[in-house]
C-alpha cells in the first residue's frame, strides 16, 4: 500500500548484454527491494551470453528471454513490455536499487502521471548518468 492507495503491480524489466557478474548485482539488488515484483530479463546474444545462462539456476523467480541475435535495446524492452500489463520499471544490467522506490511507485498511483524517474546517483552521491538506481 502507498500513501493509503494499494499500489499496482511492478515489473522489472532488465536488458541484459555481457556483464554476468552485474546483472546478478542488479537482480539481488531487485530481489532485497523488490521482492515479490516480477522480475524479466531479456539477454542479448554476446560473448557474455554463457554466463548469464548460467544465472538462469541462480534466479528461478526471473522470467528469462535468451535472444537469438543482439535486437537491440528498444526492440528488447518492448519485446519484455509486450509480456506483462503492469507498471514498468526499466533497469540497465549495472544498477543496483539502493532502497524500495516508493516515492516513484506513489508518484505513479497520481492521475495523469505515465512515467517517473528514481533518483540515479553514483557511488559517491552524484546525481546524474551511469548511476546507481537510489
């Protein structure tokens, strides 16, 4: 429940390309946060394709995609976006949620609101690109 309303479903949606090691940050860092949002992952065929595989058995909550061929990012996230009718939270593989999102979940609940932003800060506490998702 947000500020008394009960909040729409979540789901998290991750492109994931190459970096095992991230993506398996990013999905525990979802799982403390998160838990209990459906949680998509979308692998776009790299060198790194293996490994991520290999997560599949880590994370058997993660509805997982593996690519044939490298789509893209945009044809990826609609092709996860075409799976769920829930609210959509869009991750990149090397973000790591530093707490629950509610202000951005309640913004959602408000009228006329179609997408938010959480705040993204790096290590430091810099605000701006390449961050962590606070």
């Amino acid at each position: 429940m947000i500020d008394g309303q009960a909040a729409r479903p979540l789901s998290v949606l991750v492109v994931s390309y190459r970096r095992a090691d991230l993506l398996r940050r990013c999905l525990d860092s979802v799982h403390k946060h998160l838990s209990g949002c459906r949680v998509l992952v979308w692998d776009n065929l790299s060198e790194g394709s293996p490994a991520i595989r290999e997560l599949q058995s880590e994370y058997p909550g993660v509805e997982w995609v593996f690519s044939d061929s490298n789509v893209g990012y945009a044809a990826a996230i609609n092709g996860l976006a075409a799976r769920t009718e829930d609210d959509m939270l869009l991750l990149n593989p090397d973000a790591e949620l530093t707490g629950p999102l509610a202000k951005s979940r309640a913004a959602l609940q408000q009228p006329r609101v179609a997408a938010v932003s959480p705040k993204v800060q790096d290590d430091a506490g810099r605000s701006g690109l390449g961050c962590r998702q606070a």
